[in-house]
C-alpha cells in the first residue's frame, strides 16, 4: 500500500508541475541557467565569506562573540503554483559566532537547523510539505546603533529530510492521509539571500526578525512517465523567522 500511495502522489505531484515547465525553453533562454548562474554566483559568496572568517580566527582578533537563538519559521515556496500553496509555521534552532571587522560592523557565520516547508491546498483536502535544511549563513551585521542592528548575507542550505503529510480524503483512489518521504522531488542544497533586522539588549539577550529569499529551485520533478520532464521549475523558498537569542562574551 506504501508503494501505492507514493505512485499516486508522484502522478499528482508532477501533474501539477507540468503545466510550468512548457515555458522553461522561451525565447531559447532557460530559467534553470539564469538560475544556475545565480546558484554559483551565491555559491562562491558563500566560499569566500568562510574563508574570511577562518582567516579572521587564524589572526587571533580578540573580542568574538558566541552566542544561541530559537524562533518561529514561517515559510512557503514562491515562483511557479504559489498560488496553491500557503505558509507552513515551523520552528528554527541555531548557534553562531560574531567577529568584528570595523567599527560597528561585525561578520557572523551560523549554523542553524529549519524547519521550513509549505501547505498546499488540492481538491482532495491539504497537503503539508515538512522540508528542514541545515542552513549556514554568513551574514555582514551593522550596528547603527548600539542596541540595533541590520544584516545581509548569503546561505547554503544543505537538505536534511523532506516529507509531506498528505489528505487524500477525498480521493477515490486513497484510504485518507498519510506521510511519504519526497527527498527525490527536492533539490539537495538551497541558496538564499537573508536580510534582517535586530534589537540587543545590554544584559545579551536580543530579538531578531528575518526574511530568507530563496535564489535556487526548491522543487524539481523526476518523472518521465509522460506527466512532466525531468527538468528544475522555477520555485524557491521564501521564509520569515522570528528569533530570541543571547550573547556570550558581548
């Protein structure tokens, strides 16, 4: 029954797509290449980052900073059907590290574990993509001020488990919800643009908001049964999260 249940939303699932993928060869230039343009782009910012920031810590420059936070997810994926799909509230946990580059301007790389995903809506009942990466953000922070702060940076998101929770009550062919593993319709590494703002208390506790824009397809579709082509959509994560967190050593 498992097997069957995995064929049947394999079907639905590159049904859907397929109507997107038509206007992938337009004007004989492809989404998926300007995208991969953006992927190494984004890629090589990241490299370069990392290797500051080991440099920086080879140099021994005092006053680093560690620090936790924990927050709120709200996430969906945009570009091609999101229409049909909504936001996913999940949680996001994460360490970092803060160094100071200049005068209120700080580098800090982190590793954080989100849980991410969306819900999409069929004519069957709800369906509830739970998509969680291990993101590594290397964000440049500005502190205007002394107890706020604004940061941009790049991140890689490495894909640690994708599944979705599916409602085919009101479907013939199924007997209600079930969950199945959907790691080959999802691209095993994510990059994004993260943008944010911060408010730091003196004690070291601080509140964050966040906005993570995907630059890479989130979904892809693998079935060439005649549904779709095996080819990437133009579908990226987009995520809002909400942190509280505290600072050693500040």
């Amino acid at each position: 029954m498992s097997l069957m249940r995995k064929l049947h939303f394999n079907r639905l699932f590159n049904c859907q797509l397929s109507h997107y993928t038509k206007r992938l060869n337009s004007n004989g230039i492809t989404i998926g290449g300007l995208m991969m343009k953006t992927l190494k782009f984004t890629g090589l910012a990241v490299v370069l980052l990392s290797v500051w920031v080991l440099s920086v810590q080879a140099q021994g420059i005092k006053d680093v900073s560690y620090g936790v936070k924990a927050g709120m997810n709200v996430s969906s994926f945009i570009g091609d059907m999101s229409d049909t799909f909504g936001n996913r509230t999940a949680i996001h946990i994460a360490g970092f590290a803060e160094y100071p580059l200049k005068e209120k301007i700080t580098l800090v790389p982190e590793i954080v574990y989100s849980m991410q995903g969306s819900k999409q809506s069929t004519s069957f009942g709800e369906n509830i993509y739970k998509v969680d990466y291990l993101n590594i953000p290397v964000v440049i922070m500005f502190y205007p001020k002394e107890n706020f702060s604004i940061g941009i940076g790049p991140q890689l998101g490495i894909l640690m488990s994708a599944k979705v929770e599916v409602d085919d009550s009101g479907s013939l062919y199924s007997d209600g919800s079930y969950t199945i593993d959907i790691k080959e319709h999802v691209n095993d590494f994510d990059f994004s643009l993260n943008i944010g703002i911060g408010y730091h208390l003196r004690n070291g506790l601080f509140f964050q908001g966040r906005y993570n824009l995907g630059l890479s397809d989130a979904l892809v579709t693998n079935d060439n049964s005649g549904y779709s082509a095996n080819v990437n959509i133009d579908n990226q994560n987009s995520v809002f999260q909400l942190s509280v967190g505290y600072i050693l050593g500040k």
